[in-house]
C-alpha cells in the first residue's frame, strides 16, 4: 500500500513509535474519545498492545482516559510538544502583512528569521522588486558572528553561551582570541539596548543587513524582522532610515503578538 493511499489509522512502520503515532492518529474532532476495542482495530494491532500504548502515552499526558467512559482522548501534553511548532505558524502569519509593507515602503527584500540554538534560519522572505537585489532560499541558515540576526540573537544570550558558541567555533568569528572577543560582545551590548543589528558589509562587502526583534506576550525573542539590500543602494544615511523603519516594524509584530513592553 502506498503512502498516499495508506488509511490514516494504521502504522506507517513496524517500530513502537510508529504504532503509537498510529494510535493518535485515530483521534479526530469528529471523535475525540476512542476505547482501546475501536482503536486497536483501526490500526490492526492486539488489544493488549494498544492498552500498553495507551499507557505509555498516559503518562506523558499525550492521552488522557475520561473517568466516567473509561474511552481515551488526546491530552494536553500535545499541546507542550507542538506549541513551538504553533508559535512559529503565529509569528509568521502576524508579521507577513508588515513585510509586506516594509519591502514596499524600502524597496528592498524582508525576511523573518528563528534561532535554533546555534544559528538563525529563514523561515519567511519577501523579495525586493528591484532586478539587483539580496535573496536567501528558505531554510538558509547563517551563524557568522557579524549577520544581522546572528547579532540579534546573540545579544539575548547570556555572556557564557556566547563565549561557548564562539570558542567552538559554532559561531564564526573571524578571530576568536580575548580581545575580538571582548570586542564582540560590546557590540552585542549595543544591539541589545537598541534592539536592531546592522551588518554594513561586515559579512559581504556587497550586502547591508538590518535585523530587529520580534517579541511575544512574554518578552522573550522569538524571531527576527531582517532588511536585505545590495550595498551600492544603501548609503550609511540610507542605512539609518532602515534602521528605523524595520524597527519600527518588529516593534508593530511584537505588539500584535502580545509583547507590551518598550
């Protein structure tokens, strides 16, 4: 049976994760609460099997068993594993209509960006109109220590991770002895308290970038408001109204998203 045509129940592999991804599969709007008889025929496994399963997934609160029926529903513990998931889905649909405005208001290409830990990665970009213009596929990630967003996430981390990233050279800094060191992270310092990295060619004699933070209902960093432009269109002057402007645009995201702070 092919992947497409496989019924949405049954395993797709004969690994016990497989068959447990099976069992939450069978849960539906239309049905939030099974029993292990209905459950285990739809993925073709022994009763006793699903009930080990069940179990399983119980205590980890993926499932839940309703006291009065005895039936299991999905439980909220979903909602801890996917909520990075959801909260990345959200920051994308608030911010798209403001990039929107920032690539017509500046001419140039905007994109969004996450940090993983260790890198920032484009999930969301908006071309520039212009036939000269910067542009990164989606999925590029950057960790050189001077790109906009490296700077941005980076300046919300405390001193000792930022030493380790840059000492194990997870984050490219092109001289890694104390004083660039020293240097990096006074200019880290500044991003923080502005809360915009500006990338004059530092990465690409070409390329200017801008990078802004993007703020939820928390106060926590969630994602990065970036202006890419080839350098011959940006003069310094030019490079401060960005500065402005994408900043100005992160701060209206963060708004929607909840953030109130300054």
């Amino acid at each position: 049976m092919s992947a497409t045509s496989q019924q949405p129940g049954r395993p797709h592999g004969n690994s016990v994760i497989d068959h447990a991804l099976a069992v939450l599969r069978c849960f539906s709007a239309e049905e939030p609460l099974l029993g292990v008889t209905e459950i285990a025929s739809r993925v073709g496994l022994h009763k006793s099997s699903v009930s080990r399963i069940l179990a399983t997934l119980e205590n980890s609160d993926l499932v839940e068993q309703d006291p009065a029926s005895r039936q299991y529903r999905l439980g909220m513990g979903l909602i801890t594993v996917s909520g990075p998931l959801l909260a990345t889905m959200d920051v994308r649909r608030v911010a798209y209509p403001h990039m929107q405005e920032l690539t017509a208001q500046t001419g140039e290409t905007t994109a969004l960006l996450l940090w993983n830990g260790f890198e920032a990665v484009c999930v969301e970009q908006l071309p520039s109109p212009h036939p000269i213009k910067h542009t990164s596929p989606l999925g590029t990630r950057y960790n050189t220590a001077y790109s906009s967003s490296v700077q941005l996430f980076l300046s919300g981390q405390p001193e000792p991770r930022i030493r380790s990233l840059v000492m194990s050279g997870a984050i490219e800094l092109p001289v890694q002895d104390e004083s660039h060191v020293a240097n990096y992270l006074e200019k880290l310092a500044e991003v923080r308290l502005s809360g915009v990295a500006l990338n004059y060619g530092k990465t690409s004699v070409d390329e200017v970038g801008i990078c802004a933070g993007i703020r939820d209902h928390r106060g926590d960093l969630v994602a990065g408001l970036m202006i890419a432009a080839p350098r011959f269109r940006v003069g310094e002057e030019q490079a401060r109204h960005m500065c402005h402007a994408v900043g100005f645009a992160a701060t209206e995201i963060s708004r929607r998203m909840g953030h109130t702070g300054a």
